[in-house]
C-alpha cells in the first residue's frame, strides 16, 4: 500500500513538473512557431467545452508534444508552422513510442488548473 502512494505521488509529481508554468524562451524560434500553429489549430473548434477551449490547456499540450518529440522530427514527419494540419497523415508516420509519448504528453495538460 506505501508503496503504491509512493509511486502515485512521484507520478503527480513529475506530472506537475512536466506542466509547470515554463517561460516560452525554453524554446527555439521554430519550435515556438510550431507550438503556436499548433495551439491555434487545437482551438479551431469553437465549442467552449472542447478539451482544448481553454488557452492554457492547449498551450501546454502543443509545448509538452513538441519538446517531447521535437521540432525536427515533427518537421520530417511533414508538420511545420504552416501545415500542423497535416497531422493525421504525421501519426500516420510515428512509430508506436512516438504516438504514446503525443498522447502522454497531450492528456497530461488536460484537466489542469492553470
């Protein structure tokens, strides 16, 4: 039982930590460019309860997919400041490690309080 509130306190932790309120100069020129398309096309849909309605949410989300896959990788893989709406044909092209390292990153911005 200890155990397991252990290991659930260091996942909340590192949660939190992988979240925290970054300065954006944590990021390249490219790098924020792509998080800003991506934020953008996050909050294309208009539906106040959409996962991403909330800025912070899809801030967060853009920043933690793009520092942990990349901003070259996502470029090999098609997606650019002018084209992250190519990113049904880009998952396409992730290997499994990648897609769950997307899907980690993404849910762990989502419910947040920012």
């Amino acid at each position: 039982m200890l155990k397991r509130l252990f290991c659930l306190l260091v996942a909340v932790t590192l949660l939190a930590v992988a979240c925290g309120d970054d300065a954006t100069g944590d990021f390249t020129e490219e790098e924020q460019a792509v998080i800003d398309a991506f934020v953008a096309d996050l909050q294309v849909d208009d539906d106040p309860s959409s996962t991403f309605a909330v800025e912070a949410t899809a801030r967060c989300s853009a920043e933690e997919s793009v520092k942990e896959i990349g901003a070259a990788r996502l470029s090999e893989l098609g997606i650019t400041p002018d084209d992250v709406v190519g990113s049904d044909r880009a998952m396409a092209l992730m290997i499994e490690e990648e897609l769950q390292t997307l899907a980690d990153a993404m849910l762990g911005c989502v419910g947040r309080d920012f």
